[in-house]
C-alpha cells in the first residue's frame, strides 16, 4: 500500500517507519524544512534505539521518502495519516490547529477516495470535526487510530503492539484498516474496532489510568515514610495480585514526558467543557506535583551546596525532556541559590547548562547525587569510586535504584522514596 502520514514528529516519524519496515511505500510531510533536509540526511529530531538504522535501511530501499510537498503526499497516496502535534493550550486543552490545517490542505488536494487515519492525540468528537474541514467531491472516510508508543521502546510496541485501536463508522473503512494492521497482530493481539469517539477517549483513558496508578504509589509512599513501612514491599504485595498487575507501580519523583501530563490535563479539561468535574485526576495532578516538590525540599534541607544530578530525560531510553521531574527538581534548586551539575546518556545540554561527559566526573566534590532517572549504566556503578570523588556521601534517589541496607554498609547517606 501507498502513505502519507502528516508529521515527522514521535508518532509520525516512528509510524512512518514502521509502516515501510514492513513493506509499503510511505511518504513523510512536514513543514518544518530542517527537519525534512536533516530526514533526508539521515539525521533523526529524536532519539529512539534503533530508530535510526531503520530510518536509513528503508530510505535506502526506496520506501521511505520525506518531502514538504503537501500535494505530493495526498494525490500519492490513499491512506493518510494525520500525526501532527496537539500541544496543551492555556487551559490544558488539545490544542487542534496543526490537525485542522492537514485536514484542510487533504480536502484541497484530493484525486480520489482518500482514508484519513488521526493519529494524533485529539479530543473527543474529533474525527466529525476532521470530517467536515474536507471540503472536497471526493469520497473519503475518517478513523480514529490513537497510538499507544512509550518512548524508549516505541519500535516494539509499533512492530508488535499491544493491541490496534481503531474508530471508524463505515465497513469500506473497517476492511482497510484490518488489511493495513494484519501484518502486525499475527502475535495474536487483538484489532479492536469501535466507534470513533469511543476510540478518540481509550486514548486518553489508557495513559490517565497509568497516570492515577503512579500517583497513588507516590501517595502511599508518603505514608510509608510516615509509619516505617516499605513501598518496595508493598508493590512486591500488590502486584502479585493478578486484579491489579505489576506495570506502573512504581514510587519516585512522579511522571513527565510528552504524553502524561498533557493528556490527564487535557482528559480534565473534556469534563470541564461537559459540565462536569474529573475529581480523581485533579487529585492524580495534584499528588504529582507534591511529589516533586517535597523530593526537592527535601533535598535543599540537607544544607548541601552542590549537587549532582544523574539523568535528564523524562525516562530512559528517550532524549525528550519535555515535563521531565528532574528539570522541574533542577529549578527549585537554581531557585534556591545552590548549584547543580548534569549527566544524561543521551541528552547534551538544557536551559543552558551542559551536561557533563561522564558519570563519575560529574560527582566531583559534590555535597549530594540526586538521581532522576533510571538509566541503566546508573543500576551497578562502582560505589567506591563514587565515595572518592564526592564531597559527602549522600544520594537522593527518586527512584529506588539501590538496596538501602547496602547503601548503609557502603557508607553512604541513603535517601530513597516511601523507604525504611
């Protein structure tokens, strides 16, 4: 099949690629003519492991192709997918102008029946709102097609997903899809067909509810630093039950990235314009940010003057530092009057600081290691060379790296979340 999706973004670009790994010919519209001069290069906007090699192997075979030519990209194509940006506006909501400028551009363009396929995180009743911004004699039909990509492993949740969410209201459309999507459930995963605001809302649905199960771990770890108990122990208690599971149990410094702050936001934001109120995600909000906030108090009251701090991005396996915990905690601190040193893997420099080459040089004759995010070389480091470089034994963990007796006979000053 021939595609065109709109957008060089996260989801687009990953979408793109995965598409033409397994065969079909895709174009990449963008407007942005740096992007596309650098995608043409072979030069990624993101980082994602492995992303690049399959960016250039599919350029090589003549399946993946990056353009501005928005004509181009509708009359070559049958299928096309809108995975343009929906950044927060100021009161937390979708913000639909990029999706409604494609929609535009694709009703202008059309030579023919045309399957538009939105992918990008849009509110509900969006797809009616798509629809009637093509202005066009030709025949088309519009779906929903939420994505569900974590950075960091997006190339596996594309090439075998989870399960395929799909909104569409007619049987033409429904045929195309499950044509499309076949090659990629042969896992046996299912393709879930439902109506398109149904679809539009799974979306938001699915990341507010691991949103809520992070925020309840952090409340309860709160409690646990309250009455000596231990929320390593108590995850390891409620995930054995097979009701609730293991995924997203974990306490630390709270979530970030591009997807869940914008989406419980923007989740609160539909109950709002619907006259009613989303008490559970206000509060999941809420506790989130208390978390990050009381993580860095503390932090500042250890009477420390210079801090190190190990990892930048949001999560590992990503270069997106869009609502990372560890900026918000880096703030406080500048905001404090104390100064602060990075290292990340894969992120180079923020806000104007750079981040320094090497995990262990950063330490030097610090007061404190505060650790951000869980990159792996961070799970086994070599503790003594730590202890030599740094002023104070002390490590702030906002995410439960270490053993903390361990840390005790290693001579360190150990602070952890919700941990004895």
């Amino acid at each position: 099949m021939k595609l065109t999706v709109f957008g060089s973004g996260y989801v687009g670009l990953v979408t793109a690629t995965c598409f033409a790994e397994m065969g079909h010919t895709v174009i990449v519209i963008d407007t942005d003519q740096k992007k596309i001069e650098n995608l043409n290069h072979g030069i990624s906007p993101i980082y994602e492991p492995g992303l690049d090699e399959m960016i250039a192997s599919n350029m090589h075979a003549g399946r993946l192709l990056f353009s501005q030519d928005a004509q181009l990209g509708v009359t070559a194509s049958d299928i096309l997918f809108i995975a343009v940006g929906t950044p927060p506006g100021e009161d937390g909501s979708a913000d639909m102008r990029f999706v409604i400028q494609v929609a535009e551009t694709i009703g202008k363009h059309m030579n023919g029946y045309k399957m538009i396929v939105n992918k990008s995180t849009v509110p509900v009743g969006s797809v009616d709102r798509v629809a009637s911004c093509i202005q066009s004699a030709h025949p088309f039909d519009v779906v929903s097609n939420p994505e569900f990509l974590k950075e960091g492993s997006a190339i596996e949740d594309c090439m075998k997903p989870a399960r395929i969410v799909i909104g569409a209201e007619t049987e033409r459309a429904k045929k195309i899809m499950q044509d499309l999507y076949m090659p990629f459930v042969r896992n046996g995963h299912p393709v879930l067909f439902m109506d398109t605001r149904s679809a539009e809302l799974t979306k938001y649905a699915a990341n507010a509810m691991l949103a809520v199960r992070i925020s309840f771990m952090n409340e309860l770890s709160r409690l646990c630093e309250k009455v000596g108990a231990d929320i390593e122990q108590i995850r390891y208690g409620l995930g054995s039950d097979p009701r609730i599971g293991r995924e997203f149990l974990y306490a630390g410094i709270g979530y970030g990235g591009s997807c869940f702050p914008k989406d419980v936001q923007a989740l609160i934001q539909i109950f709002a314009s619907n006259d009613d109120q989303a008490y559970l995600l206000e509060a999941t909000e809420k506790i989130n940010t208390l978390q990050q906030q009381r993580f860095a108090e503390k932090i500042i009251a250890s009477q420390g003057t210079v801090f190190a701090v190990w990892g930048i991005a949001f999560k590992p396996g990503t270069d997106d530092i869009r609502e990372a915990p560890s900026l918000i905690i880096v703030r406080q601190l500048l905001q404090a009057g104390l100064k602060v040193q990075l290292f990340d893997p894969i992120v180079k420099c923020v806000e104007g600081m750079n981040s320094i080459d090497d995990q262990y040089e950063v330490l030097n004759d610090v007061d404190a290691l505060i650790i951000a995010t869980e990159w792996k070389p961070f799970r086994e480091p070599d503790f003594a060379k730590m202890r030599s470089k740094m002023h104070r034994p002390v490590i702030f963990d906002g995410r439960n790296m270490y053993d903390p007796s361990k840390m005790k006979e290693l001579g360190f000053s150990y602070h952890s979340v919700g941990r004895i």
